[in-house]
C-alpha cells in the first residue's frame, strides 16, 4: 500500500509542537501542529473535542465519519492509564489523524500511518543507543506474509533455508551430471 507521509522536517515540527502541547497545553501549539498537518494533506481542519475520558477509560480517542476527533487531554492523560507517556498521546493523535484521512480499512491504515509518521523522528538518540549488529537484529524480526497453510519463515532462518536449497540443487545437479 503506498502511503504518503510528510517530510522528516514537516514531521519533526509537527512532533516538537505536539510535545510542547503535551507540556505546557498552550493551545496555539496544538492549532499549529494541526494546520501544518492540514495544510500538508490539503484538507480541512478536523474538529477536535477535549475530554477528560472516553469509554470509562479504555478509548484514548476516537473518530468519527463526519470528522469529529474526541482526544483525551493532556491534563488527564495521565489518570488510569496504563501508558502515561508523552510519546504515547501523540501517537495517539498520528493514530486519529490516520482514520481522519484514510477511511477505508481505516484500523490497518491508521496503525501503519502512525509507524510512518515516527519512523526517523528519533534517529540521533536512537543510533547512539543501538549496538552495531540491532540493524540486523531488527530485520529478522520483519514478518513475511503467511501463505496458504505454510508456516512463516523469517530473517536468518530463512536465509540458512535458501542457502541449504541451493546447496541441495547445486548437489542434485553434479549427481545427474555423473
């Protein structure tokens, strides 16, 4: 699925907003990260609705298909979550954003556009952090699609498999050849 997502600069202006948001609640903040967002898609600006929970508790947020987003606030963020951090309501807020603009298969799309939009973000803290082998690491645990009735073989293992089946032609060869 081709997904357009902004630049990393749109992205990371987009990021330092809503943090500063989640921090001091300075409205202007929040309009800001949604008009670059807006202005980005071309589309028109969502109405947001403030509460304090929704669904007792176990909804962050929630969008509607007349563009209505209901968000948690910041200020209460915080109580009876489970998750309290900054980084989770703002990718709560990428993840509303994703069925504001994508509503067909929109749970799906919503969660790979919420990847898209924090993928690259934290790139200097992060690389400083990883070992020289998690690039390796990282893409063993990148899943293939199942198909009918195989199991789903992944990262090194399945390289030693495709390894081993040359190997086996390579051996079958040479015996037909003698």
């Amino acid at each position: 699925m081709r997904m357009i997502v902004p630049p990393l600069a749109i992205r990371r202006s987009i990021d330092r907003s809503l943090s500063a948001y989640f921090r001091t609640h300075k409205a202007a903040e929040f309009r800001r990260a949604v008009g670059e967002f807006c202005r980005f898609y071309n589309v028109k600006r969502p109405r947001i609705e403030w509460y304090e929970y929704i669904d007792w508790g176990k909804t962050a947020g929630k969008t509607y298909e007349n563009g209505r987003i209901h968000l948690i606030h910041p200020e209460n963020w915080k109580r009876g979550r489970i998750y309290k951090t900054e980084r989770m309501w703002i990718q709560t807020f990428y993840h509303e954003m994703g069925h504001f603009l994508f509503w067909t298969d929109a749970e799906r799309k919503a969660d790979t556009f919420t990847r898209r939009m924090v993928r690259g973000l934290r790139r200097g803290a992060a690389a400083m952090r990883r070992s020289p082998d998690a690039s390796s690491r990282r893409a063993a645990t990148v899943r293939a699609r199942p198909t009918a009735g195989r199991r789903v073989v992944t990262g090194r293992r399945q390289a030693a498999r495709l390894k081993s089946r040359v190997r086996v032609k390579a051996s079958k060869t040479r015996a037909a050849r003698s």
